[in-house]
C-alpha cells in the first residue's frame, strides 16, 4: 500500500521555518521550554515545555537539510564557475551528475534535447540551457516537447542558467516539463559532489 505524500502549506508556520535556518526553530523551542518552564507552577512545568517539541522537531529536520548545502560563499563560487563554462563543459557537468544520481545517461541527439536520462523504466529528456542576458522563453520549451513526443519520454527537464519567463513557467507546468533553476542546480549539484 502507498501512502500520499505529505506537504506542508507553502506559507505554514513550520514551512516558513523548514525554509530558513536551522537556528531559528531550535532558538524558538527553547524560549518556549524556559517559558513555560519559568510561568507555570513547578508540577506543570515540563508539560507545558514539551508544547516546543514541534520547533525542536523542525529545526532537526532543517539542520538535516541544510547539512550538505553550500554556504553562500561556496555559492557565489559555484555560480562563478558555472557561468564561466562553455554549453559542452556544463552538459558533461549534468552528464556525471545524473550519473551520480542513479540515472542511465546518453545523449539525446534530438533538436531541442541535450540528455537523454532513464531511471527504473522512466525516461526523461533534459534540455541544459545557458543564458546571462536574456530570460528563458516558451519556445526552448516547445522544442524539448517535440524531442519528448519523438523521443516517447514522459518527463522533460530544462536545467536553467538565468532568468525564465512567466509565460514559459505556465507552459512548463502544463506540458510534464520541470524547471530546474540556478540555486537548486547548485544544491543538487553539491549533494552530487559535482561542485
């Protein structure tokens, strides 16, 4: 039996601290434990502070999360170097990071495709596209789906260097093709030991 995922509302309290850093939840927490513990009579106390266990519990899941992710030194750094490399340096960088996740990878050899990545029967389509002055369009978009059709890929995936349109976010969300931006290329490529 599979169970449904379970996703926190986007603007939640707990999402909100699930997003920022670790400290904040566990610092929450404990003013809650020592004020619960300093306002209620000694026998009541530690019930009332086992209220802040919730803020505990986040911020070890955050700590968790954040565990591997780069500072924003090593950000800035990866960025430099990413942008500083030419289409074939960046698509043989997503080659062996996708190697490294598991991925069965080749190249696409399509118009509008660049990878052609297969995983436990699914076969997705990637488009790398490198870019620092315009913003991505729709019309890379429709290219990646037409090499989807020919290619009889259920997913596609464009990684993007820059800006994308939101004209071209809606027709991604419609056609089965994920957006992978700037900062969380950066954080899987760190969890891949790419970078």
């Amino acid at each position: 039996m599979k169970f449904p995922k379970f996703k926190l509302p986007p603007n939640s309290l707990f999402a909100v601290l699930l997003r920022s850093r670790w400290w904040i939840s566990i610092l929450i927490g404990a003013v809650l434990s020592a004020l619960a513990l300093a306002a209620l009579p000694a026998p009541y106390g530690p019930m009332g502070a086992m209220g802040s266990f919730p803020f505990w519990g986040i911020g070890v899941v955050a700590l968790f999360r954040q565990w591997k992710l780069p500072s924003a030194k090593q950000r800035a750094a990866a960025l430099a170097r990413l942008q500083a490399m030419n289409t074939r340096e960046f698509t043989a960088l997503l080659e062996k990071a996708y190697a490294a996740d598991g991925y069965s990878v080749r190249p696409a050899n399509l118009p509008g495709a660049d990878l052609h990545l297969v995983r436990q029967g699914s076969t997705t389509l990637v488009a790398a596209r490198r870019f620092k002055a315009s913003s991505l369009g729709a019309e890379p978009l429709r290219e990646l789906s037409a090499a989807m059709t020919r290619a009889e890929a259920g997913q596609g995936m464009v990684v993007a260097m820059g800006s994308i349109t939101e004209q071209a976010r809606r027709w991604a969300d419609a056609h089965a093709i994920r957006i992978l931006e700037t900062d969380p290329l950066i954080d899987w490529l760190y969890r891949m030991k790419q970078l």
